[in-house]
C-alpha cells in the first residue's frame, strides 16, 4: 500500500472514531446509529465495516484511544519526579485528563456496560492502571504480593473519584485523601 493510501486510510479511520465520540458523547453507545456515524465522519457505511466489523468494534477504538489519552497525560505530568511525588502528579493528571468532556461517561460508565467489565478493565489495565502500578511498585518495593490488589482498588478508587468530581465535589479532597492513602501505605508496610 502506498503511502498516500496508507494516510487515507488512517484518515477515514480516524474520521471515524472522531464522529464516533461525538456521537457516544452526545447520545451514548445505545441512542448512536451507524447510519449518524458515517454521516458524521463524512464516510460511506461501507468504509465504517471495512475498518471496523461491527459499532461496538468502533466503540472499543475510541475507548482505547481514550484510555491512552489518559495514560499519556499522566505519564507527562508525573516523568521526572521521585515515586510518591510521582503518585500525587499522576493523581491530578489523572483528574485532569478525565475532565475532557464526556470522557468519565464514556470510560466509567459506557465502557463497562457496552463492552463488559472484564475487557473494559483490560483496556484500563494496560493504560492509567499501568502508570498506576509502576507508581506503586516504585514508592512501595515492600508491597510484593498485594501489588496488584492494591492497584486495582486504588484504581477502583480513582475512577469513583472521577465520578464524584464530575459531579461536582471537591477535587481537591479527593487528592488530599490521595495523599493519606498513599502515606499510610507506605508507614504501614516499611513497619
């Protein structure tokens, strides 16, 4: 494939999930219509099958692409800092990065009713819950074992703060309580 044709058809993918996120924003996965998706991204319905086999394979593109929107921001945010500082930075990059309109919806509540919590934990597990875990494991060597439960409740636990500061309540508690959480860990397990 040349590379002009390579470009067109990154570009009509991209179109695609472009529109696609529009749209999953706008009305959620089950309101969406293919035939608004190829409107939207200015595609044929024939284009839409050819990249993706089916609305659901498109829903899943925009969510990884924007699981790794999130993982990029926290790992520019938190690179060059010692582990528990690098922990606090990925926290508020984390929130920062879930503020993008409709990305909480999308990811925290769309994802796992559309695509099932086990691959939507997938998704996340290989994006933010990654930064997550290296975060841990560089701050708290003397985890061992509870490593991995341990990443995946605090992850648990970044998402319901999400919610919540959608919602409306205190970012800035929810980051203080961060901080606590970490700390506490860290005295507990260096015992």
């Amino acid at each position: 494939m040349s590379r002009s044709n390579r470009e067109r058809t990154e570009q009509t993918r991209q179109a695609l999930i472009d529109a696609g996120r529009r749209l999953f924003v706008e009305k959620g996965y089950a309101e969406t219509a293919t035939p608004e998706i190829v409107t939207a991204a200015g595609v044929t319905r024939g284009a839409l099958y050819h990249h993706f086999e089916d609305k659901k394979a498109l829903f899943r593109a925009v969510i990884e692409c924007e699981a790794r929107a999130v993982a990029a921001a926290i790992e520019a945010r938190s690179a060059s800092y010692d582990a528990r500082a690098m922990l606090i930075a990925g926290a508020s990059a984390y929130f920062d990065a879930m503020m993008a309109q409709g990305r909480t919806r999308l990811l925290l509540i769309e994802a796992p009713a559309v695509l099932g919590p086990l691959a939507s934990a997938a998704i996340d597990a290989e994006n933010a819950e990654a930064t997550l875990r290296a975060g841990l494991a560089a701050m708290l060597p003397e985890a061992g074992a509870m490593l991995e439960p341990l990443t995946s409740l605090l992850s648990a636990a970044f998402d319901r703060a999400a919610i919540a500061i959608e919602a409306g309540a205190e970012r800035r508690h929810y980051e203080q309580v961060i901080a606590v959480l970490l700390d506490g860990l860290a005295d507990h397990l260096r015992r």
